[in-house]
C-alpha cells in the first residue's frame, strides 16, 4: 500500500506541474490571437506552423480545438483558483475571451464548424482528400463533432461566468442528443455535410461516447437537469458495441476493427458520471473494457490508433498521444472505484509511457503521435496541438482522484492509531 501511496504523490506533483507549465504556455501565445487560442505548432520540429503549411497553418481556425481549449481553460480556472490564484485569473480572462468569439460564431450560424477561414470572414470550410479547402455547405439540420466541442465549452463557461446564457446553450445540447438519435449527426467533417453522407457512414459509437463527456462536466455544474439522455447514451454503447469474447467496444456492431482509445474513453466518462453506488456489475464491465483495451492497444511506446477484436493485432502503426492520458483518466477512476491491482498497474504503466516518451517537456507538449521507430509527422485530428483537453482535464481528474485516496489513505491511519 505505502508503494501505491508514493506513487499517488509524486503522479499528483507531476500532473499539476505539467498542467500549469502548458497552460501558462498556451496563454503565452494568445496575445496576438484575437480572443482565439493559438497552439499551432510542429510537435517535431517545435516550428509555428506558418501560411506555407496550407490548411495546418494560421489562416485555418478549427473549432475543435477552440471548444476544447474553452472548456479547458474553464475547468483549470476553477481548479487553479485555491492552487495558483495568479494562473487562475489568467485563465479566467483567456476563457471569458474564448467565451465571446464563440458564442458570436454560434449566434451567426447556429452551430460550429470543423475549421473557419480566417481570410474570408471565418467562413466554414472543410479539407478535402487532396488537402484543399473547401466552402463547407451548411446545414441546419446535420450537427457534427464541432457542435458538441463548442457547446460543451460554451456551457462550463456560462456556468462559471455567464449564468444567463446556460438555459440556451444547454437547449443546443439537447439538440445534438437529438440529431445522434434521429441519424442526422455527420461524423465525417473532411466532405461537404449531406444526407448522402449520412447515409454511407458507419453506426460508430463516437458521437455518442464524445457527447458522454459533457455528462460529468453537468454533474459537476449543478446541472442534472440536462442529463436525462446520459444513462440511455450508456446502455446504447454497451448493448450494441460490447464485444463479450474480447471485451472491447468495436466501433462498428459486427466490425473487426477497434478503437482502443476511445473504448477507453468511453470508460472514463462514464465512471465520471455515475454515482458512487452504482450498479456493481456496470462498473465491473466497464473496468474489463478498460484492462481488455489496454492490454490488447498498448503496443509501446503507446497505444495503437486501431486493433483487431479478434487477434489482438495492431490495425495502424499510429500511437497518438491522447489516448495515454485518456487511460490515466479511466484507470484512476475505477482504481478508485475497486481498488483493483490491475487497474493501478494501468494507470502506472499508461503514466510511465506518457511522460518519459511522449512528454517533451522543454516545451511542455506532447508529440502528436509516435510508432514503434518514433515520433511521426502524422496529425490525428488537427494540426491544432492539444489545448488542455486531453491531457489536460485527463490529468486534473487524476489529481482530483489522488487526493481523495490519499485524504482517505490519512483517515484510515489516524483511525488506526
């Protein structure tokens, strides 16, 4: 136990510095960004991305990332705010910022786009196979993986500093749960958004484990009123995706193909909504999708972008970032949850791996992705480094849940004395 204990200290010094390093790093390159964040650089050269990078240079703004960033820069505000008054205050400003730009592109458009181009007015584009980009054709109607990014932010936003505005964004929310049920959510932003496209694109579980995030992040704004889709959005997951024999999430009912990463994410929003006297066979599902997931996705360095359900064997040479910290997130709640041995293991191999492969460090970021001969210059969403999202709310659940063991470790000893 006094093992676990020293490695939930030096992980929770770890995670909070490196969290306060990006940040403060990011808020060092909005100055000139218009209320925008900025994290447009090569994660292998450690270049700014410049015009002659095409759609991965400035002149591009992706509303992922800024939705991210926003919710981002929200919840390390209220964190920071007894940790690093300074730092919180910072962020407090950059969000209220971010907060402005996005809710004006919402109300112009009524929803968010893949990437904005900032020579035409923030016009909606989108990247086609050749790298070219194109007018996007907007749709009412069709709600996309942007819409839930930015809504998301937009909500914890309001939540902290805009009370007034919750009511209509949390209204667009529910609007997105209604377009993934009625088959009107596109997953594929590279093409012009269409009911042809609709029509060909797999019954992937994706919109509905992402849209899972914002469960949680309500819970803890005191808004449950919101959530009455969260639990239907679980057993939907688990009733068609759940592989029994493998125990991994296929992205496609009857498909081969896995998306560990996001197998693993899923595990991580949904032990961050339930209550503490879930279901025991539930939470026990879900620990054996995130030990099944890890053991066949981590290939080292990291964990591989797709695998086999059946062999076990590695779809893609790809091993982004992301899903490390994800599993860091995951393993921590359902060590916390079952005291499991092997999900501590989890957590401490996934934490190993993260910061002494894909850390640089001097600067605090991540390489986007690596295979098993290295760092690769491969973008897996957007060129867009991470913003706080992924590695950085991953890492400040993982805080939060050493605290509580190590506030529960200190209980249990004075009791014994």
């Amino acid at each position: 136990m006094s093992e676990a204990l020293s490695f939930l200290r030096g992980a929770r010094e770890t995670y909070q510095s490196a969290n306060a390093a990006s940040l403060n790093w990011m808020l060092g390159r909005q100055a000139g960004a218009g209320g925008f964040l900025d994290t447009k650089l090569n994660s292998l050269t450690l270049s700014d991305y410049t015009e002659a990078d095409g759609m991965r240079g400035p002149r591009y703004l992706y509303g992922w990332i800024q939705g991210r960033g926003l919710e981002a820069l929200t919840t390390h505000g209220r964190f920071f705010a007894t940790e690093n008054h300074a730092l919180s205050e910072r962020l407090d400003g950059a969000a209220r910022a971010l907060y402005r730009e996005l809710g004006r592109l919402m109300d112009r458009d009524g929803h968010a786009w893949f990437s904005y181009d900032t020579a035409h007015g923030l016009a909606p584009v989108y990247p086609d196979r050749a790298g070219t980009m194109r007018p996007q054709r907007t749709r009412p109607d069709i709600f996309t993986y942007s819409d839930i990014f930015v809504v998301k932010g937009l909500i914890d936003a309001a939540a902290r500093f805009a009370p007034a505005d919750i009511d209509r964004h949390c209204a667009r929310l529910e609007a997105i749960v209604q377009a993934i049920e009625e088959n009107r959510f596109q997953i594929n932003e590279r093409c012009e958004l269409s009911d042809a496209a609709l029509a060909e694109q797999p019954a992937d579980f994706g919109p509905r484990m992402i849209l899972l995030g914002a469960a949680g992040m309500l819970k803890r704004d005191g808004l449950r009123e919101h959530c009455g889709w969260v639990d239907r959005f679980i057993g939907h997951v688990l009733e068609h995706h759940f592989d029994g024999e493998s125990g991994l999430l296929l992205n496609v009912p009857g498909e081969d193909a896995c998306n560990v990463g996001h197998g693993i994410e899923f595990v991580g929003f949904v032990l961050d909504w339930l209550p503490s006297n879930a279901d025991p066979e539930l939470v026990f599902a879900l620990e054996r999708v995130l030990l099944a997931s890890f053991d066949k996705g981590f290939k080292g360095p990291g964990i591989a972008l797709t695998v086999s359900a059946k062999t076990g064997e590695a779809l893609s040479p790809n091993q982004p970032w992301w899903s490390l910290p994800e599993t860091i997130r995951a393993a921590a709640l359902a060590y916390e949850r079952t005291r499991n041995p092997k999900a501590l293991a989890v957590w401490q191999t996934a934490h190993r791996a993260f910061f002494e492969t894909y850390w640089r460090g001097e600067p605090p970021i991540a390489f986007q992705t690596l295979t098993a001969n290295g760092p690769v210059d491969y973008v897996p969403a957007t060129p867009d480094l991470d913003p706080g999202y992924h590695t950085g709310l991953s890492l400040l659940a993982a805080i939060e849940i050493a605290d509580r063991l190590l506030d529960g470790a200190l209980r249990d000893f004075k009791q014994a004395r």
